[in-house]
C-alpha cells in the first residue's frame, strides 16, 4: 500500500491527500511530529519536509512531484491535460497556487493563531498529553505575534497577504462562474492545488480532516463572509463533496502508524 509520510495540519499535504482521492488510490497515512529530529525522512528522502509518498521501493518527495508521479504510474483519471494549451494553464495555476495563495495562507493562519489559540493547540499530533496542550495553550499572546515576525507574519505582511488572497479568490469566483473547473470541463491538477491551499483560510467542513470540531469552518473571517467570494467556496466545497474521502477512523489510524510511530522532523 502507498504510504502518504505527513503533517495533517499541512496544506501541501492536503494537496496529495485530494490528488489520492481522487485516483482513488489506497494509502496509509504516517503522521510526522514537526521538531526538531528528522532522521527516518533523511534517510528515506535526503531531505527534510514534507509531504513524501513511499510506493514500495520508490521514494517521491515535494507535492508537485508526487502528483505527477502518480499521474504517470497510475494513469486513471488524469490530473494533466493532453492540450498543449491547457496542460500550461494547468501547470500555471498549479505553481501560483503552491506559491502564492499557499503562503498568503500560512501568513493569514498565523495570524488567526494569535488571535484564537484554538488553532495553535489543533495543530499539535493527537498524542499530545493533556499537560502539554495546556502549555501550550497558555502560552501569551505577545510570544505568539514575535514567532509569528519571524515567519514573516508581521501585521503589514498579513493586511497585504488579506488583500492580496482577497484579490486571488475574486479572480477564482469570477472563473468559476462561467465553467465548472478552472481549466476547461474537467478536473486538473490546477483544481486540487487551489482547493489545498485555501485550506487555511477556511477549513473544510466535514470529516474530511482528523482535526477538531472547533476549527472546522473557520479561518479568515473576512474571506470566508464576503458575499462576492461565494462562488469560490461553493466550488470548494463541491470539490470535497465529489472527490475528497473521509479518513481513517482513529483507531484505524493508530493502528496504520504504529509500525514505527510519529517521527519529529522540521516543517519548513
């Protein structure tokens, strides 16, 4: 079976979570601790991030690699197109999507993170003790905004990030109003990456992710309740609605990782 190595919380991974669904192709998930140790995916990947995908001896790290590796060993349902013109909107997208809508979202969930410690206590792995969770919790509001200057979250670089993933999603909405995806008539990679990487600014409703209620549906307030953004959260949730499949139930799960347990790596 693939073994999809990741971070739940991570929108890249999410990324290759919807590509897999998509195929319909069976995987197992292997959650990875972010820290400081990053030794198994060194070995496995010669790097550190992720999302990787074992498929038996073959080793894929990078989302964008992932899903077309997929596309060439598991042909059904394609993510690229044949037309030479759309195949180059395809891959168009797909980059501006990892690039730019993907990182104006980190800086606009770090944001929320300062605002809410919900989100900062839903991205620690579920084995957290309870202790710890309360640590974290606690931990003051001020510490949250000087990590957040260091990741480039300062709160110029989040008003700019608002607009300009205002500005993306309004361009998606008006696309999107006149086709059903956003290259032509069928599904493309160029949907599954946008999809992914908006997941922070609203996460999807539903089962889909193993994250906690209380975070499901939330995200820049300003985004998700602007009338003429609409149009692209009702494609959103269309496409996890047609193509994203609920996760292991968690004892399914736990008993799918406990082959060598949470690995503690960087998550750049």
């Amino acid at each position: 079976m693939l073994e999809l190595y990741q971070f739940e919380l991570s929108h890249y991974c999410e990324k290759v979570r919807l590509i897999l669904d998509y195929k319909g192709l069976s995987y197992r998930k292997i959650e990875i601790t972010p820290g400081i140790g990053q030794l198994d995916i060194f070995r496995m990947s010669g790097q550190r991030q992720v999302p990787v995908l074992k498929d038996g001896n073959e080793v894929i790290a990078d989302s964008t690699e992932i899903a077309l590796y997929l596309d060439r060993k598991y042909p059904d349902r394609p993510l690229i197109p044949t037309d030479t013109k759309e195949r180059a909107q395809c891959f168009i997208l797909e980059q501006w999507a990892d690039e730019s809508v993907g990182i104006n979202a980190r800086k606009l969930l770090i944001n929320a993170v300062g605002q809410d410690s919900t989100f900062l206590t839903s991205a620690l792995p579920s084995g957290t003790p309870g202790f710890l969770r309360s640590l974290v919790q606690s931990v003051p509001r001020e510490a949250i905004e000087v990590v957040g200057f260091g990741a480039g979250a300062s709160p110029d670089a989040v008003k700019t990030a608002r607009k300009e993933m205002h500005r993306s999603l309004e361009s998606l909405s008006n696309i999107l109003r006149d086709q059903p995806y956003l290259v032509g008539d069928q599904l493309t990679l160029a949907d599954l990456a946008v999809a992914a990487m908006t997941m922070y600014v609203k996460f999807p409703v539903g089962t889909y992710l193993e994250l906690p209620a209380a975070i499901k549906g939330k995200g820049s307030a300003e985004l998700i309740n602007d009338p003429m953004l609409q149009p692209f959260w009702d494609w959103r949730d269309r496409i996890y609605a047609d193509f994203r499949k609920a996760p292991l139930t968690a004892a399914s799960s736990a008993a799918s990782s406990s082959s060598g347990g949470p690995t503690s790596i960087n998550i750049d």
